[in-house]
C-alpha cells in the first residue's frame, strides 16, 4: 500500500463532525451536534447557561469547552 492513511482519509474529513473532537467527551459533542452549533462562532451565540441545560452536557465538558474557547479568544453570549 503506497498511500499514507492521512491522505486516504483527507477527503473524508468533515469539519462539523470534528468540531470539539479531543477537547469534550462524545456525549457533549453529540449535544451540541444536535443544535447544529459546529463552530466557535455559532457557540459564541449562546450563554454558558444555554449550552448547560443541553443533555449531555455537564460542569467537566463546559470546564474543558471553557478552556478551549480562551485558548481560541472565543467567549460566550453575556446571559
């Protein structure tokens, strides 16, 4: 086989379904999957409270979810 896996799979990369991978638990992602929230942009639309009453959401992926958007200079929707 003389291709690499990452080139096999490049053309299969969906950023929305990458979006928060390593960063929060699956059943997190899964959440805000459902509310069609795939970037940083759109979760900039939403108050940290919004974003905990999702299920699947709990105080250790908004501690983690918090982090990353600091690292990214992205904060969420004054409540």
């Amino acid at each position: 086989m003389s291709k690499s896996l990452s080139s096999m799979y490049a053309f299969n990369y969906d950023s929305a379904e990458q979006f928060l991978h390593g960063v929060i638990a699956i059943p997190a992602r899964r959440a805000l999957e459902k509310e069609k929230i795939n970037s940083l942009e759109k979760l900039s639309d939403y108050s940290e409270k919004e974003i905990m009453q999702l299920h699947g959401f709990g105080k250790n992926a908004m501690m983690k979810l918090k982090n990353y958007m600091k690292e990214n200079q992205v904060c969420f929707k004054e409540a």
